[in-house]
C-alpha cells in the first residue's frame, strides 16, 4: 500500500512540475509578444510623429516655393501649377518604384522585429 501512495505523490510532484513548466512557458512567450508589439508600436509611433511634422515643413516649403515661382513668373497661379506639376511627376516616381523601395523595406523591418532575437 505504501509503494502505491509513493508512486501516487511522485506522479502528483510529476504532474505539478510539467504544469508549472508549461505556464512558465505561455507566461514567457506572452512577454515575448508583448515586448515585440509594445518595439514595434512605439517604432510605428515615432515614425508617424516624425511623418506629421515633415509633412508640416514641406507644405510650408512648397506653398513658399510655389510664391516665389509666381512672383518671379509674374502669376501666383502659373507658380503653383508649376510646383503641382513637380509633385504629380514625383508621385509618378514613387509609384513606380514603391514596391523595391518602400513596401520590401517595410515588411523586412517587420520580420526583422518579430522573428529575430536581440
């Protein structure tokens, strides 16, 4: 009989430990995850705030290029036709190679975050 409560508490410590490794475990890969998200939130944060602010100069900066363009050409409009024509052949770069230069960056910057240990 006291072979058999032997085997029984052994099994219960046995059971015990492979539930508290397991928990560890999940509490271990839940800060794994929390961390990797809270990195890549506070990246995406930062990036927008400075997004905001360049956007700001360059609309100060073009609507100051575009008065200066019209004043030199004699007609405000002609100026800012001609900085809006700049930005049209601009975005038609960007369009073009936005998928080497701006969305493969981004997914690898992405990967980069979650995968790889520091």
């Amino acid at each position: 009989m006291e072979a058999i409560d032997q085997i029984k508490d052994k099994a219960e410590d046995i059971f015990d430990n492979v539930k508290d490794y397991f928990e560890a475990r999940w509490n271990l890969g839940v800060l794994n995850a929390s961390s990797k998200v809270a990195d890549t939130i506070s990246s995406f944060t930062s990036i927008l705030i400075m997004v905001i602010i360049g956007t700001i100069v360059l609309i100060f900066m073009s609507l100051s290029v575009a008065w200066l363009i019209g004043e030199r050409l004699n007609s405000p409009a002609l100026g800012f036709f001609c900085v809006g024509l700049f930005y049209v052949l601009v975005g038609i770069i960007v369009f073009i190679i936005k998928d080497k230069y701006i969305k493969l960056p981004i997914i690898n910057s992405f990967i980069k975050k979650f995968y790889h240990e520091d």
